[in-house]
C-alpha cells in the first residue's frame, strides 16, 4: 500500500504527505536533508530512496510521535538536545541523536537553513530558516491547525516567546512550511500566533471541549488560529 505522496515545492524541494503529516526532503549537491520521518505509516526511508540516490541526514523539528517513527532506519539523526528527554520518555525503542543547536547552518550547498530554537509546543522545537529562499521550516508551531498544547512539556509562555522571537526575523522570510494542515503559510501568520496565544493565556478566548480527547482538553479559537489546551 502507497501510504505516501509527495508534492514537489520549488527544485529540489519535496513535500512528502502522510496523510494528517508532512516531512520535507530537501536535496543538496552531495547530500539530501529529510526534515521529520513522520508517523509509521510504511517504510519512509525505502519511498525516500525511489525519490534521491543521495546520503540522507534527518533533522527533527521535535519529538512528537508523529514525527519520529521510522527514525532508527536512518543513520545520521539530529535533534535539539533540550527534545532529548521528551523523546527518550515516548520512545521505549529511541535511538540516539546527536545534537543540533540555536544557530548551527546546516548548508547542503543548493539550499542553507540556520536552525532556530523556538520551544513552546514543546521544549526542543526549532525552525529551519531558509533565508536566501525566504522560506522557514516551521514544524507544528507555525500552522493554521489547531496547536497542541496540552500534556507534558508544553508550555505557553515559551511558546509566545519563541514566536515573538520569529517575528524579529519576519524581514527574512514569507513563507512558511507547516507540518500539518495547509502546507504553506505568509509569515504573517507568526503575529497572529503571537496575539492569539496571548489572548489564550489572558483568558479572553472561550474553549470548546474536544471530544476526541478525554473531555479535559479544549479547543480555543481565536483570529482564525487555534490550540488545544487544558
Ligand atoms: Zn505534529
């Protein structure tokens, strides 16, 4: 069975769709960058060979289940370190990563992303900057999707901080690339984040209990964002 589809973005730029999941591929002149490994779906690493013949390096933009599995079938993993623990205790089977920092360039030659540590949703997340593209990597962060905010890790504060922090770099980008939902994003879309998670912490936006989680966790919706939150 096909579990995967891919959407070719600009050259050498892939979408690859799992369904309510998307990893990026990303090739370079000697080497290709897979951001995320998804949800286990099907072998992702025998579909991402029918699309490049290059080494592959992942990088994660965090450690929610839905975009690690399949982690261990690549061999050169990266994570930001502060992810490290939240993984460990999700995974009985994790594998090591080595580690990724606030401000490493990772330059594949065709493209050059600075990595951007924006916890939040949760404690390691980062973003991927492509600046000479104008595009950024966002991972669950920055989408038009509801957040999930809720459980473990996740923390409010951090979050309206780190896209505080984005919204210093808005001149160097216009477009994101969300994990979920809608595939692309206008920059723009990191104010609204940034005030529609200020008005959750204030208490001015009503949430609405999500039925799919156990009655406790709500859905608050606000400038046409939205999180899940307790
Ligand atoms: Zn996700």
């Amino acid at each position: 069975m096909q579990n995967y589809t891919t959407n070719k973005i600009m050259e050498g730029f892939y979408s690859i769709e799992e369904g309510f999941v998307r990893c990026f591929l990303i090739e370079g002149h000697k080497e290709a960058l897979l951001v995320d490994t998804g949800v286990g779906s099907g072998d992702l690493k025998k579909y991402v060979e029918e699309i490049t013949k290059l080494p592959v390096t992942v990088i994660f933009t965090h450690a929610d289940g839905d975009h690690t599995a399949n982690a261990a079938r690549f061999e050169r993993r990266l994570m930001h370190p502060c992810e490290f623990d939240y993984y460990r205790s999700r995974n009985e089977k994790a594998v090591s990563m080595e580690p990724l920092w606030e401000g490493d360039i990772i330059d594949f030659g065709s493209y050059r992303f600075e990595v951007i540590l924006i916890p939040g949703h949760t404690p390691g997340s980062i973003a991927l900057l492509e600046r000479e593209k104008r595009f950024l990597i966002g991972g669950d962060s920055i989408q038009i999707g509801s957040i999930f905010m809720f459980g473990n890790g996740r923390n409010f504060e951090a979050y309206r901080a780190s896209m505080k922090k984005l919204q210093g770099r808005l001149k160097e980008f216009d477009t994101v690339y969300a994990s979920h939902n809608v595939l692309s994003v206008e920059a723009d879309t990191i104010n609204t984040l940034y005030t529609a998670a200020g008005k959750v912490m204030e208490n001015k936006v009503s949430g609405r209990p999500e039925e799919r989680f156990d009655g406790k966790v709500k859905c608050y919706e606000t400038d046409g964002v939205s999180f899940y939150a307790v």
